[in-house]
C-alpha cells in the first residue's frame, strides 16, 4: 500500500485544464502526504488536449515503467483519452502493478487497465476535481490507496433509490457512461458478463442516456451483467427519469440495481475498485469488497511493481 511520502506520477491523457486549479490540486495531494511528480510536458496543449496525442501516451507509458512512482493519476477529464488507446504500449503497461487513479472520459483508459491481473485500477478524482470536491472525496481517496486493501470494505448509500431488489456479485466495471458508449464498435467494446455495472455521468439530456444505453444493448455489452449500480449524473435535468430510463433497460435481465451511489462527477465522488469483486445488496444498500487474496495485496507487501 502507499505510505506517507510515496510519489504519484501525474499524467494528462485527456483535456488540456485550467493551470491555477491544477496546482491547488496539486497541494491537496501533497496535503493527503503524496509526492506529485509532474512532468513538463503535460501543459503542452493542442486546441482542447493536453499536448498532441504521442506526448500524450509517452508520459503515462513512462509513469508505468517509472519504480520511483507508486501510482499514477490523472490531471482531468474532458476528451482525449479515447485518441491514444490505439499507440499506448499494453504488452508493456499490462506488466505492471501500479494504481492507476481517474474518472470521466479517463474511463476509456479504466476499462482497459482492469484487464491486466497485477493492475490496481481506481475510478475516483482527477487532480483538478479535488479542489472542489468535499472532504469525503479525499478521505475515500486515501483510505483505498492506504489501508483499503487491509480488510473487507465498501460503502453504503446515504439516499439509495432501489430502481430492482436483489443481491449480485461479480466483478466491478464501467465508468462514465458517454465514454463506454463511445467505445462501441472499437476493439476496445466493453462487455458486463459477469460483472456489476457502475455508470455515471454529467450534462446529458435523459433521451441521450436513453440512446446511449440502448445502443450498448443492442451492441451486446450487458449479455450476462450480474447488476447495476449507478452514481451521480449531475445536470441530467431530470433524475427521476433518467432512473426510469436505468430500471428500463436493464428489466429483462431481472437483476439488482441500486442508484444514488455518490460517485461521479458530484461534489462527492467516492472511490470505487474496478476490476474486483463486489457484493451489490440492496437491501443493505451497500457495495462491499474483500481486496485481500487480490493483486491489491502486493500494495499492501510493499511491492510496487516497476
């Protein structure tokens, strides 16, 4: 696990981002009592990017091979992450054991790092978010980097919306929603089977989750979901119907799903494990993990990988 002093690498696959709330980002990481090492090259930028797309994709492969850098988070969301999914070197970032910390469009980068076995991959803050984000955010943050991997752990819904009871459990993935829909038809198409979906998102009308979500079923991404958690979707305009929406898509699959998770681009966005197995139970309205036994494990021995 991350202890006091350890260095995360700072990298911007996404947008380029506003410098001053950049570097107050900056010192609430060192105030949680991390290293941020921030390469020059990430306030390059190009129109909305953060640099042309091969600087982009060299500064996050480096972070990877980098053995002084514990972990690896990004500075924002936005667009771009998409655009260098296909000249990222996998064979080589697949070896590693890192964390690797982000949310929004970093997703497309997510759903692809969960599938190395020695990944510990987090859909929490960007450096950006953490300024205004609520104590909890952090506390979230630092507690599944330090001492999340030490027992069972998880969190509960403070206003759960039960849009299906039940109990599930499978492996945790997904995201923000608009970029697991931008990733259909790539091969990088995501696909639930067996898994606990968890989908956010911010500034979308209902009627486009809803083509959104219908695409993805029609593509074949949640044959064989086990259940479905959903975060925040902030300025959505109408939460009620967006859940309607939620519980109607996924109904023929007669599965949990349990909505008002405080994850996602909210004032509070709680950090979540991807890529390990959780148990959904909506009677307890909870989300709850066992990082012991994973590859969380060989943070918690103090072996970083490279």
């Amino acid at each position: 696990m991350l202890k006091h002093g350890d260095t995360i690498g700072i990298c911007a696959p996404s947008g380029s981002f506003d410098n001053k709330l950049f570097e107050k980002g900056l010192d609430v990481l060192r105030e949680m009592g991390f290293n941020p090492s921030v390469p020059k090259d990430i306030y390059q930028t190009k129109r909305y990017l953060a640099g042309n797309d091969a600087l982009r994709a060299e500064v996050v492969t480096n972070f990877f091979v980098d053995k002084n850098v514990k972990a690896i988070m990004c500075a924002r969301g936005g667009f771009g992450a998409i655009r260098i999914l296909d000249i990222l070197d996998w064979e080589l970032i697949g070896k590693s054991s890192k964390v690797f910390i982000g949310f929004s469009d970093i997703t497309a980068l997510l759903m692809n790092l969960t599938k190395f076995p020695l990944m510990k991959v987090i859909h929490g803050p960007n450096i950006t978010s953490l300024v205004k984000t609520e104590q909890k955010t952090k506390d979230s943050l630092y507690e599944l980097l330090t001492i999340g991997s030490t027992a069972t752990s998880g969190l509960r819904v403070k206003a759960p919306v039960i849009l299906s009871k039940g109990f599930c459990k499978g492996r945790l993935l997904g995201g923000n929603l608009a970029t697991l829909n931008h990733l259909v038809g790539t091969r990088y198409q995501p696909e639930f089977k067996d898994c606990v979906l968890f989908i956010e998102d911010t500034g979308e009308s209902p009627y486009k989750i809803d083509r959104m979500l219908t695409q993805m079923k029609m593509a074949g991404c949640f044959k064989g979901i086990k259940g479905v958690v959903a975060g925040s979707f902030k300025d959505c305009e109408n939460m009620g119907m967006v859940q309607e929406i939620i519980k109607e898509t996924f109904d023929e699959y007669q599965l949990p799903i349990l909505a008002g998770i405080e994850s996602g681009h909210g004032r509070v966005n709680l950090s979540l494990p991807l890529g390990v197995e959780v148990k959904m139970d909506t009677g307890k309205s909870s989300v709850e993990w066992n990082l012991e036994g994973t590859a969380w494990n060989i943070m918690k021995n103090g072996n970083h990988g490279k």
